[in-house]
C-alpha cells in the first residue's frame, strides 16, 4: 500500500507541479507591464498549486487566529520544507529561503517562479541584498516570510531567532507578524519529527520519499492574534520569538530529545542544549 502511495503521489506532484508551473510562468509573462495583476497572478495560482499538493499528500490544516493581512512581514518557526508548501496554502506571499532549494528536483522551478528570495547562509554579505530585496517586495504591496531560526529543527523547541534580516520593519517600524507551525500524523505511521520535520544529517531525497508514505498529515498553523513593532532588529526578534513560543506546540517530546531530535541519555540538566527553554516550558 505504501509503494501505491508513493508512487501515485510522485506522479501526481510532478504533473500537477508541471501544469501550474506552465500556467504561472505564461501568466506571468503575458502580465509582465502590468506589476500589480502580475503579482495577484503568481499568489494566486501558487496557492492553488500548494493546495493541489496538500490534497495530494493528504496534508489537513487547521487554522487558529486570524491570518494577518497583506502586506506583512511574517515569521514562524521552522521543521521541513512541508513548512512552504503549508504556508502557501493559506497566505499569499513570497518566501526568504536557503539557496540549496534552487538545486531541488521537482519544487525548484516552481518555487523560482514563485519569487522566492533564496539567501546564501554561508555569506554573510548576502544579507544585505536580501534585506533589500524583502524591503522591495514589501513596498510592492507583496507579503514576505521568513523563518528566523535560520535552520529547521525535529519541531522539540524553538530556536533563537536571528535577528539579521529584521532590517525592513525595524527601519520602517513595520509590523512583525507572528505564527507557529505544528505537525502530526496517523498513529500507525511514522512520528511526525521524524516524518515531516527534516533536520540531521537526512538528505531531502530519501526524507521526502518518506513522507510521501505517510497515510495522512495534521498541519496546524497558529497566528498570534498581536504584532510587535520596533527600531531595534534584536529587540524585534527577541519579542516576536516570544509570540512564536506563546503559541508554539512541540512536536515531539521534549523530555526525549534535544533540539536536533537525538535521544537524551541520562537526566535532562545533563545536557546543556536547551536545557533554559525547556524549564521555561515546563514552567509555565
């Protein structure tokens, strides 16, 4: 059963992908003088493409609270590359990602013509061009999502939020809008932190197969009902981490694993990874 699941998700992501990828780029090319139909036009047929696809894979989502409005700066926590085909489901906007998607089998044509910013982590001089680049969007009445812990995570704790490409809304006290992201699957799969989020030393093709098995997906995006606003990037991200973790939910144990999903041997203080936001957690 599983390999009929496989193999019919694999045909059916890349016809689908195929055909929206077609009727996005001619759109976008027979719209090209005329910006603001052209941007509508991208969003609104990504959205259908990344719904197509949560149907394929029977992904669910469930939203709570209210999904702020366009344009926004908006970030949440990060735990697969399920995390953009999620958001894109529900918020028509543009995504800052690591520049490995480009080299992506399948999503990576798409996911160019999408407008994505992709970001080179390993320069830090790229951060300039992509603060530049999210200030355009946004000043183009485009919606702009960023993951600020700046890597994903087996979904256990909410990482530190970086606070380097916080540039627009701290220059322009635009506001920081905030959500977090959860998953979980069929008891009779595999545990969603290891199923869906992506994190180690996994690589996308062997990881993704997996999840394509996968009988059915929960995938709950939670808005916080407020914003923050600021001229202090760090102070920024410092507050809108702390609106992420009021309406984070871990996915996995956190008694059972450290932020990178390995198993803890021995009592909790024995491991200094997270050992702070943990008995935070657990205090509140």
């Amino acid at each position: 059963m599983q390999i009929f699941r496989l193999v019919y998700r694999l045909i059916a992501i890349t016809v689908w992908t195929a055909v929206m990828y077609t009727i996005i780029l001619v759109g976008k090319a027979l719209l090209r003088f005329w910006p603001h139909p052209r941007r509508n036009w991208r969003s609104t047929w990504v959205k259908w493409w990344a719904s197509g696809i949560a149907y394929i894979v029977n992904m669910r989502v469930r939203v709570i609270g209210p999904i702020p409005q366009s344009p926004m700066f908006l970030v949440c926590n990060h735990v697969s590359y399920v995390d953009i085909i999620l958001l894109f489901t529900r918020v028509k906007a543009i995504f800052v990602a690591k520049g490995d998607l480009e080299e992506w089998p399948v999503f990576n044509k798409l996911i160019k013509v999408a407008d994505t910013i992709f970001i080179n982590r390993e320069n830090n001089k790229d951060i300039l061009r992509v603060n530049a680049l999210i200030e355009k969007a946004i000043q183009n009445h485009d919606s702009v999502i960023v993951f600020p812990e700046a890597t994903s995570s087996s979904g256990n704790v909410l990482l530190d939020f970086k606070p380097s490409l916080y540039q627009y809304p701290a220059k322009h006290e635009f506001p920081v809008s905030c959500a977090s992201i959860h998953y979980s699957t069929n008891g009779n799969d595999r545990p969603a932190y290891l199923s869906v989020c992506w994190w180690g030393a996994v690589t996308f093709a062997p990881h993704f197969l997996d999840f394509l098995k996968l009988s059915r997906v929960e995938a709950t995006i939670r808005f916080s009902e407020v914003n923050v606003r600021g001229k202090n990037r760090k102070h920024l991200a410092q507050q809108s981490w702390q609106l992420v973790y009021d309406k984070f939910v871990p996915i996995v144990d956190l008694l059972e694993t450290d932020e990178y999903g390995n198993k803890l041997d021995g009592p909790i203080e024995n491991h200094s990874s997270s050992t702070s936001l943990i008995n935070r957690k657990l205090s509140k």
